[in-house]
C-alpha cells in the first residue's frame, strides 16, 4: 500500500461525471480519495455516488459547524498530498488565480501547502477568452499544474479545446506526480516500443497520401504500460494528441522516418506496431504544388513501403522479446488476422473491424471505442466493445504478464 492521499475537489460542469470513473482508477491502485464537492458540481453528481466510491465521506460546507469546529477546510488542504480539480471550471480557475475564497473548495485551494494539479472543462470560447488565458498564465505562475484539455466535440455542440482529459489520462498524471513513492509496477525496467497514429506520404508540398487514424488507441497503449512502470517509446505519426506523461514521444511524417525511428529505438523487450503505415508512397514528390487546368489529373506513381511491423518481429539480436501486431479490417477479420499473424512473424495480432461503422457492427476508425480479436500461436481471445482506454489497460497487463512468463502467455 502506497499510503498516498488525494484530495479532489469535483467543479460544476458536464464533465463532472468523468470525476467517479477517476475515483474508481485511484482507489484501484490504492491511493485515498478525499472529495469536495462545489454546489455547482452537486448538480452533475451526487454526494452518494461519489461518497460511494471515494469510501470517505464528502465534504460541501465552509460553514459545517462539525467540520469547522476544528477548521476543516485548513485540515483538508494539508492532510493531501495533492489536491486535484476534476472538472477544473473557468470559475475555480478564476478564484484560485485571484485568491478568493467564498466557498469551501476556492478556501482549501487558498488555504493549501500542497501541489495542485487542474484538469480543465470549459466552452471552446471560454477556454480561448483573454481572462480565462491570464488567470492559466497566473496560476501556472504559482506553480499549479494542468492536465488538458483536450481538443474534441463538447456537450454544447462545439468542437475545440476545452474538452476536459480523459480519466485514465488524469489518473497517469496523478500517479506521475504522486512520484517514485508508489511501488514500481510489473513493467519497472522494461523498454516498450510503440508506434500510433497514420504515417503522411507526401504527393507535393501540399497533398499526401494518409489515411484516417487518430492515434487514440496507440496513444492509450503507450500510456498505459508507462503507468504499469515500463519505459515507454511512442514513435507517431501526425496527430492532434499530446503525448501521455511518462512517455517519450518521437514524432515523424512518413513511413521511412518510423522504420528509421523504431530501429534507432532497439534494443526493447517488447514493440506495439498500433500505427495504420501507409503501404505504399509515392516514388517521387512534385516539386511544387499540383495545379488544376494543366492537361488533366496527375499520374502519381507508388512504390511499396517498408514493412515495419515484420522487420521488428525478423529474427536477429536485437528482436523485441515480445512483438505485437494491430490488423484493421474492413471484412473476413479472423482470416486476415491468422495470415497477417503468419505473414509478419509476430507473436501477437490485435485485430478489429473497422469496415462495419454503427451500422454493421465494426468500429469505427477513429472513434473512441474498439472491440478487438488477440490471436497468438496457442489460439485467441475475443474482448468485448469497450473504450480505448479500456482495451489499452487489458493489452498492457496481457504483455506485463507474458514478459514476467518468459513470452508463455
């Protein structure tokens, strides 16, 4: 047992409900969750629920006269090891940056020696306003640290930064933070490759051949063996993602540059081939930018890109112990899976379909969730939908496992 304690203050917005998932993850690993609870956030969720998975009880009064018999908002800002804000709201940013304290939550932030970490919620507008921007200068200033937010479709409609992080990406910061006193995970001096996200082959200055990976899932992976205690790499293609704390992100362009970046990477005891490469590029990139009106479409001729995921998984000294494979289909799943298994020489292939959209079933590329075929040399394993993040933590205790077995699982 870790014996670390948080303290979160849960603000008022619709992301609030994200704070009883993060509960659930810190409580999982062991670290106490003691919560406070603004009026606004109340209206987003009960003090039951979150009472509920905290295990302790919640805390809304400056004025409780049991609490504040003994000064209870003094106590709870220094009985923490962090205090931590989920959804951290334009108002709570604003009181914190200008030191008001006219409820319990804005009185422990200003009352607290502690570390203190923000996961942000807000409009798009909200977040870009110059007040909202000087009160993040201010705070970072005084030495608060922020996770998010990220930038994605919001409840009110809007697309845009403001989105708040993700609770498994909050819970790394948190373990990140809490530092080396946690005990080291099952992945504590492990090298792990990952690669995520699409690569971009360029067609002239403007254009390149790409395709529609997010990078989500790759992103998830790497995070989630970082906080199992592995030395993560996480070689990426373009994407909108910052990378997971912990990790070390070296970001490329084309399929050339990951085959160059993996192997520069070697020696890993295990690589996650999760990034959608380009088969093939273009043999040559026009010079300047393709204009219409001069004698009809261009003839780009292609060339076949290196196989990145079977050159890993080669015999030779410096084989990852462990390789991995991701195979997207679009039909005949399991049957492509077992020939890319096969084909590539891997250990393992993580297949799923994204061919069928909402409508027939199959994820879509992209999205936020996958449901995903493993099928190894002893046979395979069929996990049920659920969200990236989800899968990620199943894959990363599946490799912590094989490794600590010697590759017999």
């Amino acid at each position: 047992m870790n014996h670390k304690r948080v303290l979160l203050i849960v603000g008022g917005g619709v992301a609030a409900y994200k704070a009883l998932a993060l509960v659930r993850l810190l409580r999982k690993a062991g670290i106490a969750v003691r919560p406070i609870l603004t009026a606004a956030g109340a209206r987003f969720v009960t003090p039951l629920s979150l009472s509920a998975l905290a295990e302790d009880a919640v805390r809304a009064d400056l004025f409780s006269l049991g609490d504040e018999a003994e000064m209870g908002h003094i106590q709870l800002s220094r009985s923490a090891d962090l205090v931590l804000v989920v959804p951290a709201t334009a108002d709570l940013m604003a009181k914190a940056a200008h030191g008001l304290a006219d409820d319990l939550a804005s009185t422990t932030l200003l009352a607290t020696d502690k570390p203190v970490m923000m996961a942000p919620a807000m409009n798009v507008r909200m977040w870009l306003h110059p007040a909202t921007r000087r009160n993040l200068a201010t705070l970072k200033s005084d030495g608060v640290t922020f996770i998010g937010p990220d930038e994605g479709a919001m409840a009110c409609g809007e697309y845009g930064p403001g989105r708040m992080a993700e609770p498994e990406a909050i819970f790394e910061a948190v373990v990140a933070a809490l530092g080396a006193d946690l005990s080291p995970g099952p992945l504590a001096g492990r090298h792990v490759l990952v690669t995520a996200g699409p690569t971009a082959e360029p067609i002239d200055p403007v254009r390149v051949l790409t395709n529609r990976s997010s990078g989500k899932q790759g992103y998830a992976i790497a995070g989630a063996l970082a906080v199992l205690g592995a030395r993560v790499t996480l070689v990426s293609g373009p994407t909108a993602l910052a990378p997971p704390l912990g990790v070390d992100r070296l970001n490329i362009e084309t399929a050339l540059e990951m085959e160059a970046a993996c192997r520069n990477a070697l020696p890993a005891d295990a690589a996650v081939c999760v990034a959608a490469v380009s088969d093939w590029r273009p043999d040559a990139a026009f010079p300047l930018k393709l204009k219409k009106g001069t004698g009809g479409p261009p003839t780009v001729s292609l060339v076949e890109n290196p196989d990145i995921l079977a050159g890993l998984a080669a015999a030779g000294p410096h084989r990852p112990g462990l390789v991995v494979g991701f195979a997207a289909e679009t039909h005949d799943l399991e049957d492509n899976a077992r020939a890319k298994l096969k084909r590539k020489g891997c250990d393992w292939i993580v297949a799923n379909d994204v061919g069928g959209g909402q409508a027939g079933g199959g994820a879509i590329m992209g999205g936020d969730e996958n449901e995903v075929l493993i099928i190894d040399r002893q046979g395979e394993e069929r996990w049920p939908r659920a969200g990236k993040a989800e899968v990620a933590r199943r894959l990363a205790a599946r490799i912590a496992a094989s490794l600590s077995s010697g590759g017999k699982i």
